[in-house]
C-alpha cells in the first residue's frame, strides 16, 4: 500500500501519529478534533480514508463511534516504514 497517495496533508499523518502512538487508545473523532485542534468535519474525512485502507477499526457503542489503530501486523508494519521514511 502507498501510504503516500492518501496521506496527503499535515493533518492526515497527524491523526495517522496519533493512532500509531498511542495504539491502545479508543477516540472519537470529536476527541481527535480538539486533540489536534481541528474541525471535526475534516477529522471525519480523514478518519474515513483511514478506516476505508483498515489502518483504523471501528468500535461502535450505543450512542457513538470510536476508532482503534490496527491490530493487522503488516499494516502496522507499513505504518513504521511511513513514519520512519517520512520527511516531516
């Protein structure tokens, strides 16, 4: 997978480092939004792409949704190659 082709803003690795940093933390994407200070609707988008590529999971409870970085070792693994090949 080219990490490259959807990654394609500051803020769209920033939520990817989020996820990847803290892999065990479960985030609504209001969470994100105030984490990075950004609009929810553009932290929704991203997440979207990520979810679509299964770099993120989805955790659904009774009144909202929350989002999970991968447990899929490959992507994982793609993820440290983008981070540690990344120029930002």
């Amino acid at each position: 997978m080219d990490l490259e082709k959807f990654l394609n803003t500051k803020l769209h690795r920033k939520v990817l480092a989020f996820f990847y940093e803290y892999p065990s933390c479960v985030e609504t994407p209001q969470g994100i939004a105030h984490w990075t200070g950004s609009a929810v609707e553009k932290i929704e988008k991203i997440i979207k792409v990520l979810f679509r590529h299964k770099i993120i999971i989805k955790h659904k409870g009774f009144s909202t949704e929350c989002f999970a970085f991968t447990h899929d070792q490959k992507l994982i693994k793609e993820v440290e190659t983008f981070f540690k090949n990344s120029s930002e």
